[in-house]
C-alpha cells in the first residue's frame, strides 16, 4: 500500500484530536479523505514533546520529537524521520512550501497557498521597503524550489515565480480551492425571486489591517445611513474587534460575531452580498468560493488569487482595495438588485464545477499516481 506521509505543524493532539482548525487543517483533513478513496495510507508527520504513533482507520499520527531544532527548523528533523520510515514509491507532502525539504530518493510534492508577502508595507523608507521586500521574495523562492512538484491555489504565485526564474525544472500545477456544500439551482433561484427584504451583507474575514476592516468600516457607516433596509454581519475575530464595536455601537442592524469553519456555508447561505475588502496574502480565498457556491454577490478587492474567480461585472465585482471604490461599487449594487442577482447567479454557475470538491479530489489523484517513483538510497 502506498504511503502519503504529510509534514505539517502541530495538528493532532496525541489523542488523535484536532486542536487547531483553519484553511490549512481543512485542506489535509480533505486530503486525507481522498486519498482513502485510492487505498492510499496518510501519514500525518507533526513535531510533538513525546513522540507518539496513533493508528487510526483513515489516517496514522506521528508526533515526533524535533531535539534542537526550533520554529521552522522543526521540519528537517520531520524530512529525516520520514526518509528513515518511507519505503519506494512512497510520497511526502509538505502542507505549505515553507516546510519543503529536500528528499533525495522520495517524490516530494509542496503545496504553495498564495502570495502572502504582498501586504500593504509599514516602512516609510523606500529604500528599507525595497530591501525588506527582496529579502521576501529570496525567501520564498527557496521555499518553493525545495519540492519536486509544486501545487499552487492560483495563477497569481505561477505568474509572480516565473519573472524569478524558469520553473521548467519542476513540475508545477494549479488546483483550485474548493467548496464543500453548495445550494442546487433551485434553491439560488428561490434566494433571488423577489427583491430580498432586508437585504444582507456579510464581511467574513479576520479583524487585522490586512484584511481591510478599516478601510470598510467607514464604508459601512456610510451605507447603512443611506438604505434602511440593510443589514450587515461583520463574521470573525482580532485585534480590530475593539474598532468595530465601536463603530457600530449604536447601529441595531449590524451584527459581530464569529463561527466555525464548518458553519461558513450555512451563515453565506442566510446573505445576499459578501464584501472581501483584502489588502494582500490572498489565494484563492475559500471565503469567496463559499460565498459564490451559496449564492451571493461577491464583491472583492483585485488582490492575489481573487481575480482568478471573479471577471469583473460578469460574475462580480473586482475593485482597487480602497474606500472610494468599494462605496461606489457596494453603492450601485444594493440600488441595481437586477444586476447584483444576475451577477450572483453568473458566479454560482461560475464555480459549481471548477471548485467542485470533487474535481479538486480528482485533480490531487492525478498528481499523485503522475508522479516519477524513486528507489530510496
């Protein structure tokens, strides 16, 4: 049986409990499924302070203890554990690129989540922005050569990459991210039958800078003085909480709340508009995806992988990442309902089968059973 041994961080409690769950859990709890759809055996490599082997039905946890090494460094002693356990044939993920290490006599596959080092920079120097923002993309770029088979959420890294070098040496493929429920045709139809009364707007995204809470709260303000019939849902949890509730303490149509990962369908599925006002270190954002699959007018900032999804007043809204631009485009979509439902409508059939889970699931088998096998040495 074949072996996919996945290095990621600390994941797994030693009782087999997820004590984390985000994008990245999600992703390998994904793959973990599909691959045992193949009869393909997941080993979940993780740093642990007691090593420990859980076996399970679908998956086998290994905590092992890293000695020296600390932070990201951890990952060389996961690749040498791995390289002393895996047999021919056997293949070594690495959850994210920054964990890619070389693995002579193993096919290694890295996965590459979306250009994160492209946030709004603090420092006023040119010259120290210049600097910092080279030693970034060197950073990276060793990350990303570190692995025989590069998988990337969008086309944003692939263009960004080759203007570095030429990635002809190293097989590099693009898969989607991917929705998990979506509503069948006839429920999008009955969400926009008649011109929804309240009509509600939802902005799912972590409270920090990056993700552009700032510069949408005002927009917020503005909007909400200016259609009574809006209602709005700020979802997740920050530093900029604190702002938010006090912006809107007085404003009895909007909500502050968070939910779990599982729970995003549902919550998108009870809203007609969702804002992604993002400011950098964006893949193919799942939030979208989720968005468009339960019927909603998407309206985005043109930043990282988003613009892989959206094409612009077709399936909706892309716009530079600044408040004048998102009050003008939110502005026009809450007066033209017409337009915002057609537009959702355009999204929903836009992603129904390239962000499927089930071609995702497809698109990973064929990368696994493409791979070279390799004698290990």
């Amino acid at each position: 049986m074949k072996n996919i041994f996945i290095i990621y961080r600390s994941m797994f409690t030693p009782q087999g409990e997820v004590h984390t769950i985000g994008g990245i859990e999600n992703y390998i709890m994904s793959l973990i499924e599909t691959f045992k759809t193949q009869q393909w055996r997941t080993q979940i490599v993780q740093p642990a302070k007691t090593s420990f082997c859980l076996e399970r039905e679908d998956v086998i946890i290994n905590g092992v203890t890293t000695g020296i090494y600390r932070g990201n460094s951890k990952k060389f002693a996961l690749a040498q554990w791995v390289k002393q356990h895996a047999k021919e044939g056997d293949v070594v993920i690495f959850a994210t690129d920054s964990y890619a290490v070389k693995i002579p006599g193993l096919a290694t596959v890295g996965i590459q989540h979306g250009v994160s080092w492209d946030k709004p920079q603090t420092n006023s120097s040119f010259l120290g922005q210049f600097v910092s923002s080279l030693l970034n993309h060197y950073k990276y770029l060793k990350f990303a050569r570190k692995s025989d088979t590069l998988i990337c959420v969008d086309h944003n890294f692939v263009n960004w990459y080759r203007t570095w070098c030429s990635p002809q040496a190293q097989q590099i493929k693009v898969i989607y991210n991917f929705y998990q429920q979506r509503l069948s045709t006839d429920q999008l139809l009955q969400k926009w039958a008649q011109s929804p009364q309240p009509l509600k707007l939802i902005i799912a995204r972590r409270f920090v800078d990056y993700r552009g809470i700032a510069i949408i709260a005002p927009v917020i303000e503005k909007l909400l003085n200016q259609f009574e019939h809006l209602e709005v849902t700020f979802a997740g949890e920050g530093p900029l909480q604190p702002l938010l509730e006090k912006a809107f303490a007085k404003h009895p149509r909007v909500t502050i709340t968070q939910y779990q990962a599982q729970e995003s369908f549902h919550i998108h599925q009870q809203h007609h508009i969702a804002v992604i006002p993002t400011l950098g270190s964006e893949g193919t954002s799942l939030s979208m995806i989720e968005a468009m699959a339960a019927g909603c007018l998407v309206i985005s900032s043109n930043v990282g992988g988003l613009s892989n999804l959206i094409i612009d007043g077709y399936n909706g809204h892309l716009v530079m990442p600044n408040t004048n631009e998102f009050e003008r485009v939110i502005y026009r979509a809450i007066n033209d309902i017409n337009q915002t439902q057609q537009l959702a409508i355009n999204g929903y059939e836009s992603i129904k089968h390239v962000c499927s889970q089930a071609q995702w699931s497809r698109a990973w088998v064929d990368v696994i059973k493409s791979l070279p096998s390799k004698a290990c040495h």
